[in-house]
C-alpha cells in the first residue's frame, strides 16, 4: 500500500515543508494528483487509515482534506463504497440551432464516446409515450436508456422513446440512434427542447459520478418527421459543469 501512496503522493517532507495547515498540505498533494492524472476519474481514494499513516498525519487532519476536495466536487463519497475521483473536464458547448444526436455533437469535438446501456428493448407504452407519439391501443413503444460518456468521463443520462413502428428492433441501435433511424427514413428534420435546471439526485448522480445536489441541466425533446409526426420523445440529465447551451439571436425588424 505505501507504494502505491508513494507513487501516487510524494509526500516527503509533508511535515516541514513550508507553512500553513497540514490538512491544506495534504489537500494541495491529492489535488495535485487528480489533475496530473495520477489519481484517475473513477479512482478509488485509499482509505482514511491508511493516508494518515503514510502521510503521519491524524485522521482528522485526513478527513479535513478529504471534505474540501468533496466540496470542490474533485472527490465523491459513495455511501458503502468509499471516496472516489471526479476528474475535471472542460466545458462542452452545444449549440442549440441544429438538431444532432450525442455522438455527431461529440465527434465534431474530436471526442471518443461510448455508451453504458441503462434499458434497452420492446415495451407497452405509458399513457404519456401513447400521448406524445401518437400510439395506436396495441403498438409498442421502443425504449432507450444510455449513460453518455465522451473520453470515457460520463457527461449524460438519456432515455429516449420511439413508436416500434420506426424502431421495431432497439438493439440494431449500437452508438447513434439518429443514423439508425435515417435507415428506416425516420430521422428527424426537426425538434423542440425545453431545457431546465435541476440539482442532482441518486441514482443518477451516482451514474454521473457527480455529488448529490450537484447542478445538472434536465432536457426533454420532441422530434418530428418533415410529415408533423413526432418520431422521438427524449428525456436527458446532462452534467451542469460539462454543458453551455448556446443560442445565437437576432434583433428581428420593427
């Protein structure tokens, strides 16, 4: 264990080295390694017992370090689990004028993305899904639940409903559901999204690896076919500090 604190926290002469709290010596070191990438998103931070030994420091000292780095939203405490990394991450811009899906938004930015699948498959619809798509009594609904992540940080929640009749196999969908849908010539040519502010709670915090009550931005979306149809009904939970949403105006005529 002292190797792998070693490696990770090079914490000789923590005791004399200059002035100030030790509890913001040690803060400073574990910060230091979560931005150098020596401590990873996901990470698991070494137990309480253990930095205080190496560092020789009380636990107190340790549990003072460790509450900062969670207020600062660089560390998460799971209940039963322990204290995991969040990884800074520079803000994403989404512009607001053009109607694309995740993985066509991330790959303009150069970013690797994959999905974790929440829920995926054939369903009876709810009264709201026959509502909102224009369901007939008897018709499914195709449902699908995905955790994005782009560089393998997660950044969103989406859960997305579709009539069966343009999705009747949900696991022919692997990354974009818009280039499967433009297969059956059901993507959409355009949507309206109301976009609101939320505060984070379990267990979607937990997926998001972010604290409960952290900011986050709640999105739903109505899709359309050139038709009028509505194709998509799309719920999503994005990560309040990964997101700006940018819309361009302009001053219309008198």
């Amino acid at each position: 264990m002292n190797q792998t604190l070693a490696a990770i926290l090079p914490l000789d002469g923590l005791q004399s080295a200059g002035t100030g709290p030790l509890y913001r010596k040690l803060r400073q070191s574990l910060e230091d390694a979560i931005r150098t990438g020596k401590l990873g998103h996901g990470d698991a931070l070494p137990a309480e017992r253990d930095l205080a030994d190496y560092a020789q420091v009380s636990r107190v000292t340790v549990r003072k370090a460790v509450d900062d780095l969670v207020k600062d939203g660089l560390l998460t405490r799971k209940h039963g689990s322990g204290t995991f990394v969040v990884k800074p991450m520079s803000r994403v811009e989404q512009p607001l004028t053009r109607l694309t899906s995740f993985t066509e938004d991330m790959a303009r930015r150069g970013l690797v993305t994959r999905s974790e699948w929440l829920e995926r498959g054939l369903f009876h619809p709810s009264p709201e899904e026959m509502m909102m798509l224009g369901l007939a009594p008897g018709e499914k609904v195709a449902r699908l639940g995905r955790l994005r992540l782009g560089n393998d940080m997660p950044l969103a929640i989406e859960r997305a409903s579709i009539s069966a009749n343009f999705l009747p196999d949900p696991s022919a969908v692997t990354n974009s559901l818009y280039a499967e849908l433009g297969k059956k010539d059901a993507r959409p040519v355009r949507a309206i999204q109301r976009i609101s502010a939320c505060n984070m709670k379990n267990p979607d915090a937990g997926l998001l690896a972010v604290p409960v009550g952290s900011a986050g931005l709640s999105i739903e979306r109505v899709s359309y076919l050139a038709s009028g149809r509505v194709v998509e009904l799309t719920r999503s939970l994005y990560r309040g500090d990964a997101y700006d949403f940018v819309a361009e105006l302009s001053l219309g005529e008198n």
